[in-house]
C-alpha cells in the first residue's frame, strides 16, 4: 500500500538495540543502503527516541554507576543497549537540512506511517526538514539523558560539537 511500516520497524530496531551479538553488519546495511531516504531517517529516529526513553527509566541511581564502572569486567545488559542506540545514531550521516531541497523517500506517502500522502505543503522539502531536525534533536536529547559507559560518553564528548549540535533543532537546550 505504500505507507511505512513503522510498528514493524520499531520492533526491528528494539531487536538490534536488545542485541547482544555484533550489529556491524545491520549499521553497515543501514547506514549505506536505506539512511538516504529522509522517511526511513525520521522513523528511525522516532523510534529511538522512544527505546531510549524506556531504556532510561529501566536505569535508575546505581544503573549509572554500573553503567560508567564496569561491574567485574563484565559488561552491563543495559550498558549494551547504551553502545547499541549510540551506534545506530552515528551510522545515520547527517543530512545537510540547508543544502537539501528535495527528499529521497523509501514508501509512497513520505513522513506519514497511517497510510495518507504527504501533499501539497507538507510535504515541501522545508516542512520534512524541520520534522527531521525535530526528531534527530529528540532522538539525541534522548540518548544523552542516558548513563552513558565512560568509553561511549568519551566518543560523544569528542564528536558532539561537530556531528550532532549543528543539526539539533535547538542546540541551546543541551545547556
């Protein structure tokens, strides 16, 4: 019918994120073959705005000292998921929202998952960037309100000025 499946793909991110395996290859296939379409970028990121608010309510006062220390080397369940949402984020390049004047998108109906085609106005190429500028603001709000590992809060340190604040929505929310 043309509309995204976002449920489903929902569900398929929640998996990866849960992962306790390797997800190199499914950040390869991602990042490469399917973050070029702005829906599946806007979906992905509503997506992990949600997994990452749950996963921070599952993690409460001695999760982040679990989280940042280690506990006897063995790594965390939910410090697994921490590294997991992060390496999803980073492997979804970020789209110039200034440069771009039109939009690839994977389904038929653009940012809608109900089914309705995006017409007219909404889906000007003006409107989908400010909704995707949104959702990659929340999507990473999300993320660093999370007790971060000390090594992934360390690469988010060193990357933030230059891969995330400049396409946040608001970056003076983060002060």
């Amino acid at each position: 019918d043309g509309s995204f499946h976002s449920a489903i793909y929902h569900k398929f991110l929640h998996a990866v994120v849960h992962a306790t395996n390797s997800i190199d290859d499914v950040l390869e296939l991602l990042g490469s073959k399917y973050s070029k379409y702005a829906d599946v970028c806007f979906f992905t990121y509503t997506s992990l705005d949600k997994i990452a608010n749950s996963l921070g309510s599952q993690t409460t006062g001695s999760g982040k000292d679990v989280l940042q220390n280690g506990d006897d080397g063995a790594e965390d369940r939910s410090a697994i998921c921490v590294r997991n949402v992060y390496n999803i984020l980073v492997h979804i390049p970020a789209l110039d929202f200034k440069k771009e004047s039109k939009f690839d998108m994977w389904s038929t109906v653009g940012l809608s998952s109900k089914g309705e085609k995006d017409t007219s106005e909404g889906s000007s190429a003006t409107r989908i960037s400010k909704k995707l500028k949104l959702k990659f603001t929340k999507a990473w709000l999300a993320f660093l309100k999370l007790p971060l590992p000390l090594d992934v809060y360390k690469e988010v340190l060193a990357t933030l000025h230059q891969n995330v604040i400049p396409s946040m929505s608001n970056p003076a929310i983060l002060w």
